[in-house]
C-alpha cells in the first residue's frame, strides 16, 4: 500500500510529505484548495505524462515520491516485473519521478534510473485511480478475463487451459517443422541422393584424417627412417654389436663363476636380462623395417586419399571428421522423404488429438465463465441501485472467439459493458459517462471485485459528485467496506463519505509572500468534527451543523 507521498514544486504546492495509513482515507477542501493537485501529482509517480506546467512557478523542476509497503504482500505482480528487469525486489518499493521547466521527465525505482514506460507499469499494479484522471485497471478490457476467472474461483480451471494450450502448439509446431523439413528435402532430393552417392563411395571414418596424414609423413621420411633403423640394428647385432659384446662377457664370467662363491651371479644375471632385451629389440627392428612399404606407389595412394577427404569436407563445409555425420544426417533427410507419409500423418494425428484435448477443457472452462457471468451481473446490480445508478444495466459478456483468438486462457473474448439508459445497447466501461457517475460504476464493480483484484491501494476522485443525501451515504458505506481489505483514499466533497474515513486530512489554500501555496494537514478528532460540520453547514459553522457532523461519525 501507499505509505509516504513527498511532493516538491508541484503547481502550488512548495513541499508537502505525507504519511499514509491502511483502510479509508479521506481528502476533503474547499474547491480550488489544491485536490486535484495532489492527485497530479501522485499520478506522476505512477507513471503518467509529465508536462512543465506542473512545475511551480519560480521553481527549477517538479519532484514526486511515492513509497509503497509491499511487506504483506510477497506474490505481489510487481516482484515479478521488478526481477524481469533486473531490478532489486524489496519489501519497501520507492517511485520517483521529477519533471523540469523544459518539460524533460526522468523516471527512478528505488533509486535506479527506470524508464517511463516501466514506472507506469509499476505504478498500474500498485494503485488504481478513478475519476476525473486517467483511470487504469477495470477500464482495461484485457484485466477482464482474468478477473472473471478470480472472482468465479476458476484459477485451476484456466491453469488446465493454459496447459494443454501449451501442449497442442508444441504438437502443431512439431508437426509444422516436419512438413518444411519434407519439403526442403523434397527440393534438394537429387542433389541430397548426388551427396550421399558421393559419400557412399569417399566412406570417410572419424579419425581416419589424422591416420593418414601420420602415415604420409612417415612414408616422407622412409629413407632416414629405414638408415636410422639399420644402424640401431647394426651397433646392436652387427659383428661388432652389444649383443656380440654382452655374450662375450658372459662367456668369460661364466667360466669363472663356480670359483667366486657366488660374487659374479648378481653381475651375470643382469647381462643375461640385457641380453634378453638387446635380442627383443633387434627382432622388432628388423620387424619395423620389414614392415615399412618401400613401394612408392603406397605414398601416392595415401596422399591420393588424403587429399580426397579433405576436398570432400571443403565442399561441404565441415571437417574431415564431420563428412561421415553429414552423411548420416543427409541420409536421414532422404529417409524423410520416402517416410513423410507415415511421420506427417502420426505427427498430425498428435496436433489434432492435443487440439481435441484443448478444445474440451477450454470448452468447459467457457460454460462455467458464462454461469460465474451471470452471477457476476446480478451482485453487480444489487450495487447499483443504491448508488443511484439503477437504470444502468452492467452485463459481462463472454463471446466464443474465432478459432485464430483461441489462446492460453480459453476460446472467449470477456468484456464488462454497460447500458446508462434503458433500450441502449451496452458498450464498453469506457465509454460511458465520466466524472462521478464512472467512479461509483467502479466504486460498484471494485465492492464486489474487493477480493480478487491485487491492487493493493485505490484512489476516487470525487466519487460523489451530483449526489448527496442516502446516496452518499450509501457511497461512504461502500467505500469503508472496500476499506476493511484495501488502501482506499477518496476526495470528497460529502460530509456523509467523508465521515466513514479511518484518517482525515483537509487541502488548504493559504497567501505566504503574497503568492497562493496549497498545504495538507491530517486532521484531529475535532478538527475532523469542525471539517465536516463546515461540509454541512458552509461559511458559518452553527452548533446544529457540528451535531449532525458528530452524529454522522458516530455512524461510520
């Protein structure tokens, strides 16, 4: 709820800070005190269009803060908007917006730099306005669905709705991408069978690149390879070789060896091991060596192959590993096109079954709207008469849409209309009339909307304008009901409205400076009592004026 409003350099108001309370809070003044100033200059905050008219006369440039309480309301909209844009979500929100002479407008969110748009957007979940201003929420056809919905209780309904919406365009969406996946491949087809053909024939293997191009830099060196080898060879079993030196040694030590004890066995096994070894490793060279192809023909084929690999990946754009891949998944493609038939036709056997399933529960969802309309229009009603507004007639209209509107929440178009003259055709809240006779038609729709709306805060602009007596009791009645559960602040010229208020406050105009400055001061008890004996009585207050004022408190 709205907690804290500071005004500076608006119109005629030089500095004004106000501290706001939860349930019906109530602004009364004489007429050109400065009310409409405040609610200017609280629509600034929220969001409306700034023009340089607001700043005061003298002044450098108009600033509004609004601060809102959010503590008690954690699945507020606002959270999610607030994380959307990567804005810090606490309890305490605060709105800021300052206009200067030249008409430039900037725009704050708890201190952070916003845009206007996003501070409007803020500022319509936080507070509805209705009057003699801009009014948003219940004025918004798009809010009526879905307030249709919260007030028949049908939250679960519509969420099944939204579901299986979600489930047949993922159906639709598949079976779309198929049939243009088809018919690519349909137009490609001879050059997809040319590619694969070509692929069929090349039949490259991952890895196969790095295979052969180790291989052709062997077979580049052979010559020094096949030299090194036979040299290695050569000082290891070559007449003169380690193999010939290490059993020449173990010739002279073995015959020795029964008449040292056992000294030499150490020495003669480890020559025996190397001798092992030093055997092993010519046999593997004379093996390597046996084995390298001296064929110069085996490095052109090599090369030959190479080359056509790399050729194939330059022409499709891929790396060599990527030629087999390509050739599964253009092979795939071809398959799709001999299989179209049978996949289409399952795919589209699921978009239809997803769409029935659809249907249904969006079709149920529309039968219990039509039934929650009606009681809708009669409790809406029952309001009206009391407000002076019984010739009007309030329906809610609930029309199956095109199969091209069906969406997430349903197959209906909902929309609140409504007739002020017996034998008119209902139109839209819209376009009826404004002023005072529009913000009880709210005043009317919001007491039986009191609990589904997530507002948390309302403001009425001369609600009771043209009525006076039972109606305007029955108004302040109204508006103190709607107080119990929300933040409700009115301006008021009715004593009976303004006597059901929890707090009070009076928009004065006073001469400082030979200049007008409009100030707002909350009212005690007594002073609230002499406020609204003025309302009753005019100019002079008479003690028979301040006995009906303390009567009417009494009855709020």
């Amino acid at each position: 709820m709205l907690v804290a409003l500071s005004i500076r350099d608006v119109v005629l108001i030089e500095r004004l800070n106000l501290a706001f309370r939860p349930g019906l809070c109530v602004l009364t003044g004489e007429t050109g005190a400065g009310k409409s100033i405040l609610l200017d200059a609280l629509g600034l905050a929220l969001g409306a269009r700034g023009d340089s008219a607001l700043v005061r006369h003298g002044a450098d440039q108009a600033a509004v803060t609004a601060e809102f309480d959010l503590s008690s309301r954690p699945d507020h909209p606002v959270f999610a908007i607030l994380r959307e844009q990567d804005l810090e979500a606490e309890d305490t929100l605060v709105l800021r917006r300052t206009v200067t002479t030249d008409g430039r407008s900037r725009a704050f969110v708890n201190d952070q730099p916003v845009g206007v748009t996003l501070l409007r957007r803020l500022g319509e979940t936080l507070v509805e306005v209705h009057g003699q201003f801009e009014t948003h929420g219940l004025l918004d056809p798009r809010t009526h669905l879905g307030l249709l919905d919260a007030y028949a209780g049908l939250g679960d309904r519509a969420k099944a709705v939204d579901s299986a919406w979600r489930a047949w365009r993922q159906a639709e969406q598949a079976r779309t991408r198929a049939a243009e996946d088809a018919t690519r491949a349909r137009a490609e087809e001879d050059y997809l069978r040319h590619a694969v053909a070509e692929l069929d024939a090349l039949d490259p293997h991952e890895g196969e690149e790095t295979e052969l191009a180790d291989k052709r830099i062997m077979l580049q060196n052979r010559e020094k390879l096949v030299e090194a080898m036979d040299q290695a060879y050569a000082e290891l079993a070559g007449e003169r070789g380690a193999e010939r030196s290490i059993a020449a040694a173990l010739r002279g030590l073995n015959r020795i060896a029964d008449k040292t004890g056992g000294l030499l066995d150490p020495v003669i096994a480890v020559l025996d091991e190397a001798s092992v070894q030093l055997e092993e490793a010519s046999r593997a060279l004379q093996g390597l060596s046996a084995n390298v192809d001296m064929d110069g023909g085996s490095l052109d084929r090599i090369e030959e192959r190479l080359f056509a690999l790399r050729a194939a990946a330059r022409k499709h754009g891929v790396e060599v590993d990527g030629l087999a891949p390509l050739r599964a998944e253009m092979a795939g493609r071809l398959s799709l096109i001999e299989d179209q038939g049978d996949i289409l036709q399952k795919l589209g056997r699921a978009a239809e079954e997803a769409k029935a399933a659809y249907a249904k529960v969006a079709e149920d969802l529309s039968k219990a709207r039509a039934a929650a309309a009606g009681k809708l229009d009669s409790a809406v009603a029952a309001e009206l008469k009391p407000l002076k507004l019984e010739k009007a007639r309030f329906t809610t209209r609930v029309v199956r849409a095109e199969e091209s509107g069906w969406g997430p929440d349903g197959i209906d178009d909902v929309a609140f209309t409504v007739a002020t003259n017996p034998g008119a055709p209902p139109g839209p809240l819209a376009k009826i009339a404004s002023g005072g006779e529009l913000a009880r038609f709210m005043l009317a729709l919001k007491v039986v909307l009191a609990q589904v709306g997530t507002v948390p805060s309302l403001v009425f602009d001369e609600v009771d304008t043209g009525i006076g007596g039972a109606v305007a009791d029955a108004v302040g009645e109204r508006l103190a009901t709607l107080g119990r559960g929300l933040q409700v602040l009115v301006v008021t010229h009715s004593p009976q409205v303004a006597a059901r208020g929890r707090h009070h406050w009076q928009v004065r105009k006073r001469a400082t400076d030979g200049r007008a400055v409009t100030e707002v001061v909350e009212l005690s008890d007594a002073q609230r009592r002499e406020e609204i004996a003025r309302m009753l009585s005019g100019a002079e207050i008479t003690e028979a004026a301040r006995a009906a004022a303390e009567a009417l408190i009494g009855r709020g």
